[in-house]
C-alpha cells in the first residue's frame, strides 16, 4: 500500500541515514525497508564520524584534530568498541594497498556500491580532505575486495534480528 498515492501527495524518493563500513545497523531494518519502498538513502557521517579517515590506528593516540576528540562525538555519537575498529581498519588497509586507494576512499567506495544508497554526504574541513573523498568514485571493489571487507566489519545483529537471521533456510522449530 502506498499511501502518499492516496492523499495526493509525491511518494518518499530518498531518506537520511547514518550508516557506514563500522555502522552497519542500517542493513538490518531500514535497508530492507528502503528496498522494498524503492527509497534510496542519502548517507551522512560516511566515514563513521571520523573512525574510517585512516588516522586511526592501533597502538596510537587519537589525533589532536579528529572529530572524536569533540564534545559532541563523545556524548552523541556511536559507540564503537575499540578492537572492533581496529580488525575494520586493518581490513581497509590491506584493501586500500591492493587498490593504491586510501582508506576513506575505500570505505566510501564500499558504501556506495550498497543497496538502497544513492550518495554520501561528506564532511571534508579542507580542500586535501575534499580531494581525497572524491577519489571513491569512477572506480568500483571487486567482489572478493568487498566481501573481504563485509567479513572484516561483520557483527552479530542485536536481538530480534539475530533471532530472525536465517528464518527462511531452515525451520528453527521443528515438529
């Protein structure tokens, strides 16, 4: 049922969501949503506020200018547990050494090759950052490149989705 055909009014083209390579939730409701309602997704905070810049590394203090050393990162923004960081950038490292791409080109790149998005809204603070984010498109991953970084940033879904994961390949409740 399609109500804004009903009342007159233009459907829903296009919808606003955070998600990113270390943000995935939007895969487990609103992506089937926006699939299913031909809606595409406008991304914002791309490179999950700052994380996916390739500045971040194991064993090295946050940079002094990173989005995340804000006020508004730390009591806002998602929480993303350390390791879990880590193994994500590692991926996007050894992918962006395969491509001769950076690492927030290819996080970007990985994004909007996803179903249901349409563009990425970049938060580039200099002409560098701007040029660099640029660099994701005209390109795409290879299928093993992306399923080598799906593995690499994959989580178990909070409940009910877990629960409901696989439902259709098998019967969970046998008579």
């Amino acid at each position: 049922m399609q109500y804004p055909k009903n009342y007159g009014l233009p459907r829903y083209v296009a919808h606003q969501a955070y998600y990113s390579f270390i943000g995935r939730d939007y895969e487990w409701e609103l992506m089937p949503l926006a699939l299913d309602q031909r809606v595409s997704a406008v991304v914002w905070s791309p490179l999950g506020w700052g994380r996916l810049t390739g500045k971040i590394r194991r064993g090295h203090p946050l940079p002094a200018t990173s989005r995340l050393q804000s006020k508004t990162a730390t009591d806002f923004g998602p929480p993303v547990p350390d390791e879990y960081l880590y193994r994500v950038v590692d991926s996007l490292d050894e992918v962006a050494k395969e491509t001769g791409k950076s690492v927030p080109q290819i996080a970007l790149n990985w994004l909007l090759q996803r179903p249901s998005v349409a563009t990425v809204i970049i938060g580039a603070r200099n002409e560098d950052q701007l040029r660099q984010n640029l660099g994701a498109v005209g390109w795409n991953l290879t299928p093993s490149q992306i399923k080598k970084l799906d593995d690499a940033s994959a989580t178990t879904p909070v409940y009910p989705y877990w629960h409901q994961r696989g439902f259709s390949e098998r019967n969970p409740f046998p008579v």
